[in-house]
C-alpha cells in the first residue's frame, strides 16, 4: 500500500541563529539552516524512515520550491515527489532562534488558481489504489477555498483510498462534510471550528458533519479518539519537555502507517493510539520535525496508558 502525503501549501523552513534577538536593531546571524518544510512533508519523512512506501504532493512553484525539492530529495531520495508546478513562488518560514526562546515568520504563501487544484486533485486520484491513504496536512494556500479541499478528499475516497486530514478551521468542516475516514485536530482547532466547548459535542459534531472518526490531540493530556459510539484515549504517563513542532506530523504518520495495514479501520485506529502517542511523544524529543527514534519510540510504548469509555 502507498501512503500518499498532501501539503497544499509547503515552505521552505529557513532557520537564523542569534546570540539575542533585538528587536529595531541589527541581529548578526551566527548561523543559517534549510529544510524542506510543510506538514505533510514531515508526515511523509517520518514514514519514509520507517520504510513506508510514500509520496508526497502539494503546489511548489519558483526558485524556492525548487531549493525544497532539492533539499527533500537529499534527505529523503525514498520518498516519490509528485509536485503539481504553480507560477507562483512557494512560501518560505523564518524561525529567529535564541539563547531564550525562538521567534517565527510565516509567509502566506503565493495564490494558487482553480485549474492548479484540478491538476493536484486529478493527480492523487489517479495514484491512488483501494486501500491506499491518504493525509491531507496544514493549510490551504492564499485564495483557496476549503471546497478544494473537499474535492480533494472526495476523489480520494472514490479512489478507494482512506483519507486522514489534519488542518483547521473552515477546511476541517468541509473535510467531514467529505467524508474524510479520520480527523486530527488539536484542542484548540477542534473548539475553534466547531464552535463548541465540551470536546465530546464538538468530536460528535464533527461525525455528524460526516467524518468517520475524530482524534483530537490534547498535548499532555494525550489523545482522544471518537468513533461508533466509543472513546479511547491514550497517553503518556509523564511530561516531556523538547521541541512539539513536527509532534502533530509524526501523530498522523503513525495512524497512516496503521491505516494502511490490513484489518477493519475502527480496529486499526484503536490499536493506533498507543504507537501514535509514542511517535508524537518521540518527535518532541528530537532537534527537528520529520524525524522520530525507532529505540525512543519502542522505550515510550511502554509508557502509553489506553483507557476506553
């Protein structure tokens, strides 16, 4: 089976060292880093590790989508690259690091035209086969509508494929309307879009829309997962301090490579939970997203509490 991983709006991650921000001052920059960045990116790079069988897909247009490929290739040459070329440059984030703390720019991102959205949703569901999945990750580009999205996982799902979506606010709404097989959003997204404030309305919300299952991710709190009348929830029995950012990627890595193994879907989801808490819990203790320890991960396995009500 093949997992096939969308950023529909990727980005260059470009990181700045510095003794100490000052800000309306001059910084001298000690050292600089690039990585391919996106969340289905690092979705894709944790599976690729793990010997998945992946490719990624998304918009990437001008001399900086072309230094993301570049990059992605050297640290993943695993991993099938099926971009759909836009006219417009793809987005760079600047993360400004400290001693102290780190401080982000985030680019928008260029518009992407309704015929370019035809190209990547025609593309995925060529690829796809039965029993395939799909991730569909982060945001839409500038100018998309959340109904692009919604195509998306609708062809997707004729394909046969199942689909995973982690985003947020009107693009997870239409996701469940879609259809999609599982959501993953965090807390605050789940509230957020819904309109809620109890977690179990907003997860049941979301099913009526028309998802097939809800994992919310709480941070120490854990996971929560709703499907077919049950609550599981699972998590790590103590607090992890490191870096969260590539925690939500390595979460969705995990339930795709379960997805994507034989067995009924609400089987594979409650058996997920403990390898997708290990995996979040793993990337948070790794310097970069998109990277996860197999011996970390088979260590904190043996930590995850799964409780059912």
């Amino acid at each position: 089976m093949t997992i096939h991983c969308v950023t529909p709006n990727p980005a260059l991650d470009v990181t700045y060292r510095v003794t100490a921000l000052e800000v309306h001052a001059t910084n001298r920059v000690s050292d600089v880093t690039e990585r391919p960045g996106g969340k289905g990116v690092n979705v894709a790079r944790v599976l690729a590790q793990r010997g998945a069988d992946v490719a990624v897909y998304g918009f990437l247009g001008g001399r900086t989508g072309a230094r993301l490929a570049e990059l992605l290739a050297e640290l993943a040459p695993g991993i099938a690259q099926r971009w759909t070329e836009v006219a417009g440059e793809t987005r760079r984030t600047v993360a400004v690091v400290d001693a102290s703390d780190t401080t982000m720019f985030n680019e928008a991102g260029a518009p992407v035209a309704d015929d370019d959205w035809d190209r990547l949703v025609a593309d995925v569901a060529a690829r796809c086969r039965p029993g395939d999945v799909v991730t569909v990750s982060g945001s839409l580009p500038a100018g998309s509508a959340p109904e692009q999205l919604a195509r998306l996982v609708t062809a997707a799902r004729r394909a046969g494929a199942v689909v995973v979506a982690d985003t947020s606010g009107p693009a997870l709404i239409a996701a469940a309307r879609a259809g999609a097989d599982v959501l993953k959003p965090n807390l605050h997204e789940l509230l957020d879009a819904t309109g809620e404030r109890s977690v179990p309305v907003a997860v049941a919300a979301l099913r009526a829309s028309g998802a097939g299952a809800v994992v919310v991710s709480r941070g120490e709190e854990g996971l929560l997962l709703g499907l077919d009348g049950r609550t599981v929830q699972a998590r790590l029995g103590r607090v992890l301090q490191g870096n969260p950012t590539g925690a939500g990627d390595a979460l969705v890595a995990a339930l795709a490579s379960a997805l994507a193994a034989p067995g009924g879907p609400s089987a594979r989801l409650v058996g997920a939970l403990p390898h997708a808490v290990a995996w979040s819990a793993a990337a948070v203790l790794s310097p970069v997203a998109g990277e996860v320890d197999e011996s970390t991960v088979a260590a904190l396995l043996q930590e995850v509490e799964v409780k059912e009500s």
